[in-house]
C-alpha cells in the first residue's frame, strides 16, 4: 500500500505539472486562435468521444500490460497532444483531432489517478484525503501555471513543447527506475460492458449527477477560464498570476476544510456546498470588468471558497458511494456517462451558435442557466443519507 501511495503522488505531481504548462490554457489559447464559444464546444465535444474511446482502451489494458506502463503511456499521450499543437496547426477539422487527443489523454490520466486514488480511502477519510489530494495539485498546478503563463507570453507554443517534453522524459525516468508496485484491485476486475452501461441504475441519483457533472466540469475548466483571462485583459502571465492568487486562497480553505468535513453531519453540509455552488454561478454571471477591483477580487475570492466546498462535499459523496456500492465500477460508468454527455452537449452547443458573432456575450446566459442547473445536485444520494440521518435520530433518542 505504501508503494502504491508513492507512486499515485509520483503521477499526480507531475501531471499536475504538465497539466499547468499548458492543458489548463487551451480554452484561451484557443480563444487567442480566434476560436469563439462555438468551435471550442466542438473541441469539448470531440474531446468527450475520445474521452470515452480512451476510456474503453484503459479498461482492457490494465489487465494486459503493468501499472508502470500504464502510466508510462499516459505522460506520451500528453506529449503527442502537443505535437499535434505543433505540427497541425490551426484550423476547424484540425481542432476536432486535437479535441480527440485531449480527451484520449484526459482519459487515461484520470481514469488511472481516480483508480490510485479509491485504493486508498474509506468513508471515514475520504473528505480529508480527497482534500490533501487537492492541496498537492493545487501546489504543481501553479508552479505549471506560472511557467506556461510566461512562456505561452514571451517565447511562443515551441517552448511550452521543449518545456513539457522535459518534464516528461523525467516522469518516464522515475518510473523506469521506481517501478510502481501492485496496482492493488485496479487490474482485477472485469471491463466495464456496453450492457452495464446501458442498464445502469441505482436509488442515488447517480446517472442523472453523472450526466449533469460532465457538463459543470468542462463550464469550469474552459468556459470560466475563458471569462477570467477576459478579466485579465487577455494577458497569459496576468491570468496565472490571478489564478496563483486564488489558488493560495484555494490551499487555505481546502486546508481547514478537509479536516473538519468527514467528522461534520454529511446531509447538512452537503446541501449548503450545493446551494454555494449555485450562488457562485449565479455571481459569475455578474462579475465583468466594468465593476471594480475590490468588487472583481472579492467576488472571485467567493467563487473560488463556493467551488472548491462544494468539490470536496461532492468527491466525497462520490467516493464514499463508489466504496459502498460498485466499487472500482461506479468510477469507469461515472466517465462514461459524463463524457457521453459532454461529447452529445457541447456538440450541439457548438452548431447551434455557428451563427452567433459575438461569442462573449453567450457566456452570461450559459452561466444562469448553470446557476440554476446545480440544483440538481442536491438528488445524489439524497434519499440514502436522509435514511441514515433519521436512523441515527431515531437511535440518539432511544439511548
């Protein structure tokens, strides 16, 4: 087990690394392209079919070839999305090819962290140990940030290349000479079947949380980091200065929260990270820079602590309902429902504001839509945790 924790935060630093240089800017390097808010659908899109033919891969070659080279495979598909940056260049059918090789990359990065990860919590810790998890990233994702923040500003994508290459090739040396142990459970069971997928169900909600998630990962990830190098006045080295800024932030609630909300009473705080999460929707679709510095900084400091409560109150329902139900499982049909879902949405999305000239002003609508939408996330596992809180009631008054 130790190995295995070893060389889980061996691969998540540095991905996470990786992922700063350049996957977290690809929304405004697109956007810098000139790409709107309709072809950067269409990459999400395609990102979200070669998410799930990743996904199906992944499933059947951790039973053929070691942990090691799982993960060895993994920082190449990271290389071989930027060479396609490089050497295809820019255009619309490109976009849709790169938009596949993030999402075969994505795929094989998180479906192996997630796999790492449930190894080694329970229900009793998974809130603190999810929270440790975001600490560690949140740490190499900003040093990533800052270096391709400049990078992508002074020097141009061929360093960002030469950059991620190095990093890279140091990754697959670590694990040549450390080679990961025993993956623990992740090679034992069976692939996931299309028949599974399809005749999925259970009484938490969780197909309907799996489908809507996928949509609210990607309006974080690409459309909110579009609308904050919007405020940074389209600058690469502001916008990873700003994120720095929020993510020390960030750090300092993930540190006092993480410990505290496996011990606090999980219906409760889980309903108010939900209605957090709507209230900084709701102030994404206010915040412009028109208002002032104080008003745009507090606003976004707000977000930040609504977002990342609820994105420990919400990874920690989901891995607890992973370790009570299908284990390993309900991760592999989590991907496939979401990215099935993002693949479908974000496809339609992107033909349907062909015709929309100002792509801006569709980020606005998106986001009440959104705030509204987060409800929804008050149904996962509602009917399980209300149970269990009226049975401890009923077992507080009879003792």
């Amino acid at each position: 087990m130790q190995q295995v924790r070893r060389t889980f935060y061996q691969y998540l630093g540095i991905h996470s690394l990786l992922i700063g240089i350049f996957p977290f800017f690809i929304p405004v390097f697109l956007w810098k392209q000139n790409f709107g808010i309709d072809a950067i659908s269409l990459f999400i899109g395609a990102a979200g079919i070669g998410f799930c033919a990743g996904l199906w891969t992944w499933d059947r070659l951790r039973h053929a070839i070691s942990l090691a080279k799982l993960i060895a495979l993994s920082l190449l598909l990271e290389l071989l999305l930027l060479l396609n940056v490089q050497v295809l260049g820019m255009s619309l059918p490109v976009l849709l090819v790169l938009g596949i090789s993030y999402g075969v990359y994505n795929s094989f990065f998180w479906t192996t962290q997630r796999a790492l990860f449930f190894e080694g919590v329970n229900t009793s810790n998974s809130g603190r140990k999810y929270g440790n998890l975001q600490i560690f990233v949140g740490l190499l994702l900003q040093v990533g940030i800052l270096i391709g923040g400049y990078l992508l500003e002074k020097n141009g994508f061929t360093y960002i290349l030469i950059g991620s290459a190095a990093v890279c090739v140091i990754g697959l040396l670590i694990f040549l000479f450390d080679a990961p142990g025993s993956p623990g459970t992740v090679a034992e069971f069976k692939p996931v079947s299309l028949r599974e997928i399809i005749r999925f169900k259970d009484d938490d909600s969780s197909k309907l949380i799996f489908i809507v998630d996928g949509i609210y990962l990607f309006l974080e990830s690409f459309f909110w980091v579009i609308s904050l190098f919007l405020l940074a006045h389209e600058s690469f080295t502001t916008l990873g200065v700003m994120v720095l800024s929020l993510a020390v932030i960030f750090g300092l609630l993930f540190y006092l929260l993480k410990n505290t909300i496996d011990r606090l009473a999980t219906r409760s705080v889980y309903r108010l990270a939900v209605i957090l999460y709507g209230i900084s929707w709701v102030l994404r679709a206010l915040v412009n820079d028109k208002s002032s510095l104080v008003v745009i900084f507090t606003s976004l400091v707000v977000i930040t602590f609504c977002t990342s409560f609820f994105r420990l109150a919400m990874n920690k329902r989901f891995y607890d309902l992973a370790r009570e139900t299908l284990s390993h499982r309900y991760l592999i049909l989590k991907s496939y429902y979401s990215q099935i879902t993002i693949a479908v949405v974000f496809l339609g999305l992107g033909l349907a504001t062909q015709r929309v000239d100002d792509s801006q002003q569709l980020l606005v609508p998106i986001y009440w839509l959104a705030a509204a939408g987060a409800l929804c996330f008050l149904l996962y596992g509602a009917r399980r945790y209300d149970q269990a809180e009226a049975s401890r009631g009923t077992e507080s008054q009879i003792s």
